[in-house]
C-alpha cells in the first residue's frame, strides 16, 4: 500500500514536472516572466492576487506575467489590473497539483509564485487570519508577492463587484 502511494505521489510529480517543461516551451516565457498558479476559486486569494499583481511585479521586476488559473472571473478580467502585459491560461485543477507537487520536491524555478495561503501542502498561512492581526489581504501582499513596504490599495469597484456578488 505504502509503495503505491509512494509511487503515484511520484507519478503525480513527474507530471508536474512535464507541465512545467510544457509551459516553459509553449509560453515562451523569458527570464523577466513571473508565472503565478492560482490552484483554487477562492475569492479572497484570486481577489487580492491580481489586487496586488501589479505592485508584485513592479517591485521584483518582472516585465510580463502569466496566469494559470481555473477560475472563469480571473482568465476574463485579469488584462484590467495591470498596465504589465499579463496572459492567462486556463490551468485545470488537476495539472495545478501537479505543478504544486513538483515544486514540495524543490524550489525548481524562481519565476513560480503560487497564489495560496492553504496551498502547497503543509502551507497554513489562512491559519494566522484567525488571530485577527493580519489580514488575508497582507497575507497574499507580503507572504506570496513580498511587497515590502507594503501599502494597502483600493480595491477597483469592478473586481469587488465580480468576485463579491458574482458578476460576470
């Protein structure tokens, strides 16, 4: 039993592995890409996501950005938030894991930020937004992007509209 788990955590991480040479050969993204894997349809961690994407990749220098998400809001709207050119793909839930497992193995490239604070496993960030300290907002600003110094920012009317009353 413990041999086929361990094998098809293996399987699921090769995979991974093969999404990643798929992306980086299929994309054509250069060294100045961040690449940004948004694995859930949680409102609050895609909201503050492409919240804060443009301030991430100014502040790390990125040139352009590319967003693999399953979530339909994100893949439509997520050209508005930046004036960086930004590209999204649709990404299942399944090939994500995939990425996710490949990247517990090692940190394999600098460029891959994954907008999550449950995700990879063993990742328990939305645990410190329960002592009411820290917000899930400066979670995703400072713990996933590093935006230092920090600066809250206006949510636009039209992301809280869409990803709050589930507008489309």
């Amino acid at each position: 039993m413990m041999l086929f788990l361990f094998l098809k955590k293996l399987f699921i991480t090769f995979f991974g592995w093969f999404q990643w040479k798929k992306i980086k050969l299929g994309k054509m993204i250069g060294n100045s890409t961040a690449v940004i894997l948004m694995p859930s349809l949680n409102t609050e961690y895609n909201l503050y996501t492409l919240l804060y994407l443009h301030d991430f990749l100014e502040s790390h220098m990125f040139h352009d950005a590319l967003l693999l998400t399953f979530d339909r809001r994100v893949l439509k709207y997520a050209s508005y938030v930046s004036e960086y050119p930004i590209s999204t793909v649709y990404f299942s839930r399944k090939n994500a894991e995939s990425i996710m497992q490949y990247a517990m193995l090692y940190d394999f490239d600098h460029r891959l930020y994954i907008a999550s604070l449950d995700e990879p496993t063993g990742r328990r960030g939305a645990e410190l937004t329960g002592s009411g300290k820290i917000t899930t907002e400066e979670l995703i600003a400072i713990g996933i992007f590093d935006i230092f110094p920090y600066k809250k920012r206006a949510c636009p009317s039209f992301l809280k509209e869409l990803f709050f009353t589930g507008g489309m």
